[in-house]
C-alpha cells in the first residue's frame, strides 16, 4: 500500500515529520519560517521547505492526505505570561493561517500540536468550530510524552480532526523510559564530536555543579554553599524547583527547552557529570535519531531542539491517524 502524504506546516526542524515518517507516512511539502531549521528539515526530508512566512503561501504545490503542524505558541505558552499576548496580536492568530492552508489543500485528516494552554482557549474553540463547519470530526486534549516511550515529561496539546471517521487519541504505552535509557550509553564526558560538546564553565560554576545530587536543585546550592549562591537566589527562597536542578538516572527528564545547555535555566544538570546535559543528550531525551542532520549553530540547534515534538510522541499520534486513512471512506467524506 501506498505510503500516506502530509504537509508541514510552521515544521520547525521536523520533530513531527520525523514521528510521522517512523509511522510509515511521508511528507511531501513544509513551511517554516526559520531558514536553519527549514534548512535541517529539508536535509533530513528530501524536498523543497517553503522558507518564509506562512501569510505568503499563496498556492499549494502537492496534495497530501494529511495536513500537521503547530502553530507558534508564545501568546499562550506559561513562559509567555510573564508578558502575555492581546488575543488579537498576530502570533495568537497565526492558526489561521494553518485553516487557511488546510481549506486550499482539503486533507482528509489534519493535526495541530500545541501547548496544552491554547487547547483551552477561545482561539482553539474557534478553530474547532470552523473544522466542524468544514465536515471534520474534531478530538482534542492534551498528552504527556513520557506515556508514549519519551524519556521526558513533556505535556502537548493536540487536536485531531477526520473526515475519514471517529479520530481517537493513541493508547499508552507500557514502557516508561528513564534518561538512562537515552543517555546512559554516551561517554561520560563530552566528545566534542557528534554534538556531544563541551562547554567551558569557570571553577566556581563547576563548584556549584558539585553542590547538587540527583534530583536535587538550587536550594541545595543554597543550603550547601550559600557563600557561591547568586544573590538572587538567596534573596528568593522560594520559586522553582526545576531552576539548577539535575537530572535523575532512573526517571525522566522534565521538558527539554531551547536554552538546556544552561543549568540555571531548569533541570538540565548531567545525572552524574558535573556539567549541563550536551547538544546529544539532549536530542536523544527529545528521541531524535543520532543520524539526524543539523544546520545551523549551535545556538541555533539548541532552539530548534527544544523547540520540537519529541519523535515518539508524534509516531504515537500518527499511528492512530493511519488507522483513519486505511479505512474505507466515510459517507461523510464522500459527501464533503
């Protein structure tokens, strides 16, 4: 049978499509606006990424059975509501401009990933009620990552919409993995090959790294070493307890962002090394291949990282939409 097609769009460096590729589709086409991470998908996808703002799509090149992606997500992330989006701002709309794409290709299937805030939002019920409109049968919620063999506690919200039938959510998966599991294989110390890079921390930050066991966090630099503490720390005694944390061999990881290589920024202190996770580790906890091909700076890669769906989240969720496209069309569809 013939492998079923999907669009990308906003498809960052394909976290999706690589999920989406494992569940035996294939994309055809992507947009993305970032020109390092269009650059790392079309390296990694074999075609042509539309490299510029969606608003600029005028036509579509290829059909496809199925159209993903996510939206930009600032306006409604929890990081964003330190200085939060007017509903009308532009990155808060930019779903509209996903609905557009989707009403000029006509995909029998389309998926939208987000944070689980905007599945709760007015934006997400408007864009739920025009599906309806359209013919789809919509599902949405929110699914954690750890639940479908990501090492990662990591939450997305998803809504699924069918012209092909019922959608449903993917079961879970029995096997929960650990960042031992990911990691546990790599060299302990950085290589400086294969994006398990080094970094070069003063002493004393090393001596900060040391203050802190498994699963512990800044609080215990703060009662261990108070005299290396930052002062804004010590001035704060309460707040996060991700903030300098480190990592545990037997669990997961909390959520990998774009900025993992800094201890201070969450829970990103190696289990056992006295340093921050490295580039590698932080692919392999987010469940991307060790051949996957990276463009851009290290910076850069570090953004598109923690920027992505994790592989296996999105193979768990393209394994429950293929069931949809190999079966018969439905009376609905063939009245669409």
């Amino acid at each position: 049978m013939e492998r079923p097609t999907f669009i990308d769009l906003f498809s960052g460096a394909g976290g999706l499509a690589c999920g989406f590729e494992r569940a035996g589709f294939r994309s055809v086409w992507a947009v993305e606006i970032d020109a390092d991470a269009a650059a790392t998908y079309e390296a990694n996808f074999g075609h042509t990424v539309f490299s510029g703002p969606i608003e600029e799509v005028h036509d579509v090149p290829v059909y496809a059975d199925l159209v993903v992606g996510g939206p930009p997500c600032q306006g409604f992330s929890p990081l964003g509501k330190m200085s939060p989006r007017p509903a009308h701002d532009e990155m808060n709309q930019l779903w509209r401009q996903y609905l557009r794409v989707v009403e000029m290709v006509q995909p029998r299937v389309f998926v939208v990933e987000n944070v689980p805030e905007f599945i709760r939002s007015a934006e997400a019920q408007r864009m739920m009620t025009l599906a309806g409109e359209w013919g789809y049968e919509v599902i949405s919620g929110v699914l954690n990552a750890y639940h479908f063999g990501v090492p990662q506690k990591r939450r997305r919200g998803i809504i699924i919409a069918s012209r092909a039938g019922r959608p449903r959510f993917p079961d879970h998966d029995d096997h929960r993995a650990t960042v031992r599991d990911a990691i546990g294989d790599l060299p302990l110390w950085p290589t400086d090959r294969d994006w398990h890079l080094s970094r070069s921390p003063r002493p004393e930050s090393i001596e900060r790294y040391r203050q802190v066991p498994p699963g512990g966090n800044r609080f215990d630099l703060m009662r261990n070493r108070p005299d290396i503490t930052p002062k804004c720390w010590l001035n704060k005694p309460t707040g996060s307890t991700d903030v300098f944390g480190r990592l545990e061999w037997d669990k997961p990881a909390l959520t990998i962002r774009t900025e993992f290589f800094k201890p201070e920024k969450g829970r990103y202190l190696h289990p056992e090394a006295d340093r921050p996770i490295t580039h590698r580790e932080a692919m392999r906890l987010q469940t991307f291949p060790d051949d996957f091909v990276w463009v851009g700076s290290k910076i850069s890669v570090a953004r598109q990282v923690g920027n992505a769906v994790p592989p296996e989240l999105a193979k768990a969720v393209a394994t429950s939409v293929k069931t949809l496209l190999h079966s018969p069309v439905s009376v609905r569809e063939s009245a669409a």
